[in-house]
C-alpha cells in the first residue's frame, strides 16, 4: 500500500479509524492520519481501496512542524 503524502505515515498502518459504514458492496471506513488529513478507505472483495485524501489542516500541521 502507498503512504501519506504530507507526512509519509503508512496507509496500511491506520492511526484512527473515524468511522465504519456497512454498504452493499463492503464497507466504507474513515479514517484520520497522524499528520490530521482524512481518508476514506472502501473495503470489498477486492481489497482495501482509499478513494480520497484530505490534506491536513493548518493548525496539526504547525504542530508537526510543517508536516
């Protein structure tokens, strides 16, 4: 799996899941980076795939030092 893109932190190390929604196909799960961005990861038959990535906000960043 790939990284994050701000801070580097493993994709397939989830930090904190946010939220599990059941669908038909799977499960849509939320989940927030070290680094603060959101993600929401799609989980089927097929694997897990992260559909979109928010960018961090300013203030964790500042705390991470420009992460």
């Amino acid at each position: 799996m790939s990284t994050c893109p701000y801070c580097g932190w493993p994709d397939d190390d989830t930090y904190a899941v946010v939220s599990r929604h059941r669908t038909p196909d799977g499960e849509t799960v939320w989940t927030r980076c070290a680094c603060g961005s959101l993600q929401v990861r799609v989980v089927g038959a097929g694997g897990v795939v992260i559909s979109a990535r928010g960018r961090p906000s300013r203030e964790v960043a500042r705390c991470e030092g420009g992460a």
